[in-house]
C-alpha cells in the first residue's frame, strides 16, 4: 500500500486514481486524519467481509467451513 499526500493528490488526480486501482492508497493529510483511496471492488469486497464476520455465529459458521475445507484436501 502506499501513502500520498493530500497536495501530491490534488495535483496528479488522474495519476492517483490509477494506483488506487490496483493497489489501496493512504492520503495523507496535516491533521493525521488520514483517507484511503481504493476500487469500488476492493471496497466492496471488505464490505462483504464485513457483513459475514459480523456476528459470531457468522464468523463461527465460516470458521467451521474453512477447517472443512481444508480436511477435505
């Protein structure tokens, strides 16, 4: 992941936007309240991963099916 400053950003948007396509940006600004750049796909995808790990049965559910899988092979 790599970090750019807010001021690098506003000057190079274009350049900006195409690194957060493949790869998550840190924008870094002077109050230490930082942003992150990414695709939508990225962000969705967390999202996802957020939604079934947000209960505990959810996450003990996919626990368990991940140690299935992995017996299986």
């Amino acid at each position: 992941m790599h970090a750019l400053s807010l001021e690098f950003l506003r000057t190079h948007l274009d350049e900006a936007v195409s690194m957060a396509a493949r790869d998550a940006l840190i924008i870094t600004r002077d109050n230490g309240r930082n942003i992150v750049m990414m695709s939508e796909a990225n962000w969705r995808s967390l999202q996802k991963i957020v939604h079934l790990l947000s209960t505990p049965l959810n996450a003990a559910r996919l626990k368990q099916s991940i140690e299935d899988s992995r017996d299986k092979r």
